[in-house]
C-alpha cells in the first residue's frame, strides 16, 4: 500500500468498524478522502456489530491505497466465508448479524474470502509506524511474536503498558492499535506516549474514528446507535467480550 506514504496524497487510520458502513462513509466524507489519491489503513474487525459488513467490504475495495489489517473478529468471520461455520461462541459475540446480513447477498461470499485472505496480521511502514489489531508481545519487536493468533488478534498488553512507558520506541516511532474501546476514557482517539488507540467504541454507543497520520486531524461519525436506531449493535449481545 501506500507508495504515496512521502507524497501528496494523505494516509488515514481506521479500525474496528464492526459492520457500521453509515458511520465509514460519514468519516470518508468528513475527511474529504480522496479514494484514487489518499491511503487507509484499516486496523482490522469489519464484522460483528452491525448490519452492513458486505457494504463495509465492498467500499473498502474501491479504495485504491489500502492496507487491511485482520482482527479478532474477521478470524471468526473468515472461517465462515471459507467453511461456512457458525460456532456459537462466535454467533453471541456478534457474529449472527454477520450471517443474517450475508443471507441476501450469497453472491459476495467468494470476493468477500478473497478480501479477508489477503488482510495482513501487522504493517510498518516506511516511517516506522506500526499498526496492528489488538497488539503484540511488547517485550519483543512484533515480527518475533509466538504467538500471532494471540498476539496481532487478542492481546492487549501494549494497551496496558502505553499507560506507563512508551512501547519500543527505539523501533516505532508510533503504534497504532484497535480492539480495546476507549468509550469509558476518551471518546476521541487516545494517545499514550507513543501509542495511539483507536477504538472508541463504534460496536457499542460510541462514534467510529479516521485519523490522519501525519498531521494528527481526526474525524469521527456520528453515534453509531444513532445511525442504525432499530439495530442493538454489540450492546446487545449476551456472554460479551470485544
């Protein structure tokens, strides 16, 4: 992705849209995204949450410069678009308004995979940015990870610990993560030393968040229960986690 990272064109971050295509669209229009010209990095977790994940996919596709990250929930996702399997565990967290919202539109199934496939565990770019879904071992630079279903999906150890220190600065000049909602600490994207968090809670009364990673401008949607008035989001869901 973005070969334009040291020209004109802007770079943006994204991450967890959980499903929320009217919230993307509102940050795309607000930050006036140039869809031929500026890049996006999306931070992973376009499933589970709300009712329009295929359109969240299909307006990811017709962005040119594009990095796609995988989280947590896209594993889960990505196992029923290849195997069609709808584990309970993943049903209750979300994953029945995936399947509902896909059972008019069999015929994106197969392109759907396709994209999921090729979204990446991490990216650092040129810059020595680092973006990744929830986090990695903060003890060791995130390419030697043991664990990267657990590490880039699930663990939140870089969370905790941009509270306290910066996380390997001597590596990356920044981090950016998703996963962990901010909604109870900032409902704007939150920096920590040189971590940057990026989940203010799209996938449960909070906003959805774009931020510009060079000149720090971040837009945001509107409350995203406002935008799907009939629909619970993750909020209600039963045996939650993230």
């Amino acid at each position: 992705m973005p070969e334009n990272n040291s020209g004109p064109g802007k770079i943006f971050v994204m991450g967890d849209v959980h499903g929320a295509h009217k919230a993307m669209v509102q940050c795309l229009d607000r930050s006036e995204f140039d869809y031929q010209n500026d890049g996006l990095i999306f931070l992973g977790d376009v499933a589970d949450g709300w009712s329009e994940v295929p359109e969240c996919i299909e307006e990811f596709r017709k962005i040119r410069l594009r990095v796609i990250l995988k989280g947590n929930h896209d594993v889960w996702f990505e196992k029923f678009l290849r195997y069609g399997e709808e584990p309970e565990h993943w049903l209750v967290q979300g994953g029945m308004i995936t399947v509902r919202a896909y059972r008019d539109k069999p015929h994106l199934l197969m392109s759907h995979l396709t994209f999921m496939e090729s979204a990446l565990p991490y990216y650092l770019d040129p810059d020595n940015r680092l973006f990744v879904h929830a986090g990695f071992n903060p003890d060791k630079p995130v390419d030697q990870t043991d664990n990267p279903a657990e590490d880039y999906f699930w663990t939140r150890e870089v969370y905790k610990r941009s509270f306290v220190a910066p996380v390997m600065p001597e590596l990356y000049q920044e981090i950016y993560i998703g996963h962990t909602p901010t909604r109870n600490l900032s409902a704007i994207p939150l920096k920590n030393n040189n971590v940057w968090l990026m989940d203010q809670g799209a996938a449960w009364d909070g906003r959805l968040s774009m931020l510009n990673v060079r000149t720090k401008e971040f837009f945001q949607s509107d409350p995203v229960k406002v935008l799907y008035p009939d629909e619970p989001g993750r909020a209600g869901l039963l045996g939650l986690s993230f």
